[in-house]
C-alpha cells in the first residue's frame, strides 16, 4: 500500500483477558484501503488470464509453507485466542487440507462443459467474479478467512482480507505464508483494523464480499451493498443451534458430545449448540446428572498449561462479561441454574462452563450467546422437540441423538438447519461438504465444498466452427437481401 498522509492510529491485540500485547500494527486508513483495492484490480488481469494450473501451484506452495510453519501459526492462534494448544494445532492442520479440498472442489464444480446442441456446441465456462473483500472472524482467525481466500484465488479473484482486529497477527502470518509461496504483488493484501475498516473495505469498488461473523455485521454489510446487486455477497452469520436428545441408550455417549458440542472452543463457535432439548422421560434426569458432571469437571485453563485443558478463555473479559450477563437476566427471567457459568480467578476471560434449565421462561430471547453456557428446554413429546429446535430465526447446526433412524427421518424432514446431523455432534462438519446456514444463519451460498460456486462465474456460451445461414429462416426477414 501506498504511503498516505492520513495518521495511522495503532492496533494492539493482547492475550485474552490481559494486557499482554501479542501483536503491534496500526490500523489501516481509508486511502491504505483504496489503494488496496485499486492494487487488486490492477492485478486481476493478470492473475485471472494465467491458466489455472499455474494458480493451483502457488496454493500447494502455500500448503507447503503452511506445514513447514504450523508450529508458529498455532502459537499465534494461541496467542490471540486463547485456544489450547493442542486445538490451535488443529486448526493450523486445516490450512493446508483446505488447500487440497478447494483444488477438488473447482475441478469437480467449477470445471468447464460441454454439450452438443442443434445450434453447435454449447459450453459453460467459469471464471473469477473479480476483486474479492474477505472479512474474517476471530474464533478460527486461519481456518474459516482461509475457505475463502483459497477458493477465491483459485478461481482467479484478487482478495483484499481484513483480518478480525481481536487476531491480526494471524491474519498477516497468513498473508505472508502466500508471499513466500510466490503469489504476485497485489493478488492479496491484507488491511487491518475494526468495523469500521471493514465499512470502509465494503465500500470500494469490490466485485464480491465475502463474510464470517456476527448476525448483526452481516446484516450491517447486506444494508450497505443496497442498490449495489452487482456486489457478490456471502454470509454466515451464526447460530442459535439445538442439540435434541430422544430415547438415547447411550447417556455417556450422548452427554460427552452434547458438552463437547456446547463449550468446546469456550462455547465460541458458530456451529455450537446452544439449547439442549429434551423429551421428558426416564432418561432425562440421568442425561443431566452427567451433563452436570461434565461442566463441573472439564479441565478449563490457559494455553500452556500441563496437563492441557479442554478450553481456554474467551476472546476477551467482554466477551465473558456478555455471557455472564444473559446467564444472570435468564434467572430474573425466571430459568433454573443447574451449574452456574463462573468467572475462574485466574483470568477475567475465562469461565467455568453454565447449565441453565429455561423450560419455565415464559419469554426466552432467540439470540446467540457466544460462549459456553447451555440452555435446557423439556418437551413433552419428539414433535414438540422438533417445533422447539425450530423455535430460532436461525438455521445453522441442529443435531439428534437418537437411536431411532424413523425418528431422524422426520427430524432432517422437518429441520430447518443447513447442517444436520445424527448422533454427531452439532460442531461436526466436512471440509467435503456445503457448510452455511438458513434463515439469519447465511443467505443461501454455502461455504465449506460449495465455496468453488460463489468464487466463480459461469458464463453460457454457444460455438459453431463456421458461420453459415441457419436451417430454418425467421418469418418477415429476407435471407439474402439485395
């Protein structure tokens, strides 16, 4: 980017819930993201025309240094997140498998076609939709902008990336790994600040958004591409997910992937569940007294700790302020504590996880409480349990623990989810799969396998090898006028 007179006020990240300062930069001022953008379109032509192979190259040599510098991606993952390491080295092993997923998705899904048509040959050939804005989250600030940009590259877009402002350093490492990889100047370029750059980023003359994160962003970026439909925009934005249990024989198994499901990454990932319903019967009270055992017994810590713990704190003493804060108006709202959610005195950010029986709330807000605290709902019946996981103006995860494939049939029916499992966790998703959302969840353009279709175009076209007059002649029209 270029140098500009505006100030460029600073960006510090600091471990969560401390003011230990993980990364230093500054954040980028609105001529740094034009000229970004002005640098992507001038790079597009030449990044578009190189054949696809040649893109395809670069991205392996990405995997490559991806691999070769997990170590130190996980450690900036731990940094600025909190995460455990050995769940920050999980996500630093998704760059380089996302690679090659994205790579088999645009051959299977992107690939050109060919048909035989009475006018000639009729093909379809696919092509980058341009200049691409990725804006990414904070909970997997590599793995989820990284099934973006990978993608969108391929496929011969430019990306200008504004990394979440809780996980610069991420973000930039990332950046740097496709620098070393040999990708040219101004195919990606990173600017780095809050929203508000991100507004600024949504504001220039991009070709395409692409986004992660909160309801309430998504919607502020649907409003300002307003009269703008030439804007590709991609969104998922979360979720209010129920885990729905029913006439499990295994409790063990069914209360080990409901906790996992509710408070792994500290409760912070959009695919989390959020409410556990349950058809009241014999095995009910069982389920809970091991749920209950989980939440108090879960090993919660900071990343280097020996031995490792579950999850580690949220992304900062905020972010557990507003847990704390829906857990409290719940019990003036008339819910029933069964483990209480708890500041641990170690760090600000990090909290025990919260079991919190809310059948007796005649109100119950339909909103996504991103950290580890776990609504219950007791139902009468298996239909009841499906009108009460419906009960969301979301529609991302939803998961059944049952026995009973007859019972699944009807639930995949009758759910409205994107992602629907059976005895899974509601986290559980597959790279060789769509991953999005209904309702406030996305606006109907997966990402995950499906990512291939909104990085790329297609164009109809229709061939002849020859130009000669048609077969049939339109009426009114002399064919061979004087």
């Amino acid at each position: 980017m270029t140098a500009s007179s505006e100030s460029t006020p600073p960006l510090v990240a600091c471990f969560p819930g401390t003011n230990e300062v993980v990364w230093e930069g500054t954040v980028a001022t609105e001529m740094q993201v034009a000229d970004a953008v002005s640098h992507a379109r001038a790079a597009l032509t030449s990044w578009q025309t190189s054949p696809v192979e040649e893109r395809i190259a670069v991205a392996e040599r990405f995997a490559d240094a991806a691999i070769q510098s997990q170590d130190q991606i996980a450690q900036q993952i731990s940094r600025e997140t909190g995460k455990p390491h050995w769940e920050a080295v999980g996500e630093a092993k998704l760059i380089p498998a996302k690679v090659k997923l994205a790579i088999e998705a645009y051959r299977e899904r992107s690939g050109a076609q060919q048909i035989d048509l009475p006018q000639g040959i009729g093909r379809v050939v696919y092509r980058g939709v341009g200049v691409m804005a990725v804006l990414g989250p904070f909970n997997f600030p590599a793995h989820l902008p990284n099934g973006h940009i990978v993608p969108a590259l391929i496929a011969g877009n430019t990306v200008v990336f504004k990394p979440s402002e809780m996980t610069p350093g991420t973000g930039e490492l990332l950046v740097q790994l496709w620098q070393a990889a040999g990708l040219p100047p101004g195919v990606l370029q990173t600017v780095q600040g809050d929203g508000k750059v991100g507004a600024t980023l949504v504001s220039q003359a991009v070709d395409g958004v692409l986004f992660t994160g909160s309801y309430s962003a998504g919607c502020a970026i649907h409003r300002s591409l307003a009269g703008r439909p030439q804007v590709l925009l991609a969104l998922e934005m979360g979720g209010n997910n129920p885990m729905v249990v029913h006439q499990a024989k295994d409790l063990d198994a069914a209360a080990y992937l409901t906790a996992v499901s509710a408070f792994v990454t500290a409760g912070q990932r959009c695919t989390c569940a959020r409410r556990l319903v349950l058809v009241d019967g014999a095995d009910t009270e069982p389920l809970l007294e091991r749920l209950t055992v989980h939440c108090q017994t879960l090993r919660i810590g900071l990343p280097d700790d020996d031995p490792q713990p579950f999850m580690g704190p949220l992304i900062s003493s905020l972010a557990a302020d507003r847990v704390l804060s829906a857990q409290a108006e719940w019990l003036r709202g008339g819910a029933v504590e069964l483990v209480t959610a708890e500041r641990d005195p170690r760090n600000p950010a990090l909290i025990r996880p919260g079991l919190i029986d809310v059948t007796a709330m005649p109100d119950r807000n339909d909103e996504e409480v991103f950290g580890p605290l776990l609504q219950v709902v007791r139902v009468a019946d298996f239909d009841a349990a499906i009108d009460e996981a419906n009960r969301t103006a979301y529609g991302l995860s939803a998961s059944l623990l049952c026995d009973d494939r007859e019972l699944f049939d009807r639930f995949r029916t009758f759910i409205r989810a994107g992602v629907v499992n059976w005895n899974q966790a509601t986290i559980g998703a597959s790279g060789r799969l769509p991953f999005g959302g209904l309702g406030a969840s996305g606006n109907h353009r997966p990402s995950g396998y499906f990512a291939a279709d909104y990085c790329s175009d297609a164009a109809a076209m229709l061939e002849s090898e020859s130009l000669s007059m048609p077969a049939t002649i339109m009426p009114g029209i002399d064919p061979a006028p004087a």
